[in-house]
C-alpha cells in the first residue's frame, strides 16, 4: 500500500502504482474488516467501526487512483472541468483523512485493552 502510494504520488509508473495500492488497500481492509472484537467493551466496538470507515476510504482512495490515471468516470460528468473540480485528484484527501482515522483508532483501541 505504501509502494504504490509512493510510487503514485512521486509520478514514477502511475499506471502500475494505482493497482498496487488498490490492491494493498483492498487486503488491508478485507483483513481488519474481519478481525472482530470478541468482548463487552463498547468504546473499542465504537472505534472498530471507525477503523472500518478509515479502511472504505482507504479503498475508495485506491479507486480514485485508478481513476486519476485512466478517468474512467470522466463520462459521467457534463465537461472536463466539472469532472475535475469534483473527482480528480482528490484521493489525496480519502488518503489523508483515513490515516488519520486509522491512527487515532488504532492508539485509542491500545490504550483502551490495555486498562483491561
């Protein structure tokens, strides 16, 4: 996931990049998404559904990578400039706003097991 991130945002091999971290993000959310938390505690049960929204942005950043490179919803919008005040490049901001989700939760969750 870090690769193709990198990779994409330094421009180097764009076209194979956004695969690679769609693909990374895609296992990483799969993975967290099916890891449950077997106790009673609503606080960390609170923050697995907060992880699990940071892991939909982390794949819909992905999607919005493969989208910068072949546009392909594009069509959907009415001119070029509509489609790119709304979509392009804004997988900087899905990227953004789910590491910080995943950071927060994941400390928050630490802390929380840990006063068990």
């Amino acid at each position: 996931m870090v690769v193709g991130a990198g990779c994409f945002a330094l421009m180097w091999q764009q076209k194979i990049a956004c695969w690679i971290y769609l693909a990374g993000a895609l296992m990483f959310g799969v993975m967290q998404m099916m890891q449950e938390y077997q106790g009673h505690n609503f606080i960390v049960k609170r923050l697995k559904r907060i992880m699990s929204l940071a892991d939909i942005f982390f794949i819909l950043s992905g999607f919005l990578m493969v989208d910068m490179v072949y546009r392909f919803l594009q069509s959907a919008f009415d001119n070029y400039l509509t489609y790119y005040n709304t979509i392009y490049n804004k997988w900087v901001v899905l990227l953004l706003i789910a590491a910080i989700l995943e950071m927060y939760t994941m400390h928050r969750i630490e802390h929380e097991l840990s006063k068990e």
